[in-house]
C-alpha cells in the first residue's frame, strides 16, 4: 500500500470524529436562548454536551484499538436509530446522527484490518 493512502486511511475516521463532535456540540448551543442564570446555563451546556464526551471517549479508546471504535459507533447509531422510535417520529434526525456514526464505524473497522499495514514504519 502506497504512503499516501496509508495515511489518509489512518487519520480520515480521526479527523471526521473530531469534526462529527464539533458538529454535535452546536445542538447544545441552544441552551443560551433560554434565559437562564449563570450557573443554570453552565449546567445545562454540560448536560447537553454529554454526547460529545461520550463520541470524544470512545475516539480515545478507538485511536488505539480500532476494533473497539468500531463496534462501539456502530453500536451507538444502531442504539440512536432505535432509541424511543425515532425513526418513525424523526427519519432525518436518525441519517444526520446514525449515518456519519456508520461511517466512522466503518473506517475504524477498515483501520482495524490493516492495522498491520497503517503501522509498518516505511
């Protein structure tokens, strides 16, 4: 495998995590519309952060065990997707959560068996 796709392979489900919970933390920007105090609104942003610890985590954990990041996002789309019916109530909200949660388990999955490959020194 030449260098160049080696690299884009190895860091494409890095960089799209990081940017998948920067995009899921703009949900939680909401909170400053609802005229809370202070501390209330600081409360609350950490509460509706909580997702993005959660997608952060388990990027630690795949950044080493690709496997792990793997199993887990697809875990969570499968989990988001069935959660309390949605899918029924909210089609849209399950393809721009779950699908880029597929997406990510799928390269960490494509990581995983070339881990061999992404990690020989050239």
């Amino acid at each position: 495998m030449n260098i160049y796709p080696q690299k884009l392979l190895f860091w494409s489900p890095r960089i799209l995590c990081i940017a998948f919970a920067i995009f899921l933390s703009m949900f939680a920007l909401d909170v400053f519309g609802e005229g809370y105090g202070f501390w209330k609104t600081l409360l609350a942003l950490l509460i509706h952060l909580v997702p993005v610890y959660v997608v952060l985590a388990v990027l630690a954990i795949a950044w080493r065990w690709e496997w792990i990041g793997a199993l887990v996002f697809a875990g969570l789309a499968v989990w988001y997707a069935t959660h309390r019916a949605l899918w029924h109530r909210h089609p849209d909200w399950v393809a721009v959560i779950a699908g880029p949660m597929l997406v990510l388990a799928a390269l960490f999955l494509a990581n995983w068996l070339k881990h061999d490959q992404l990690r020989a020194r050239p």
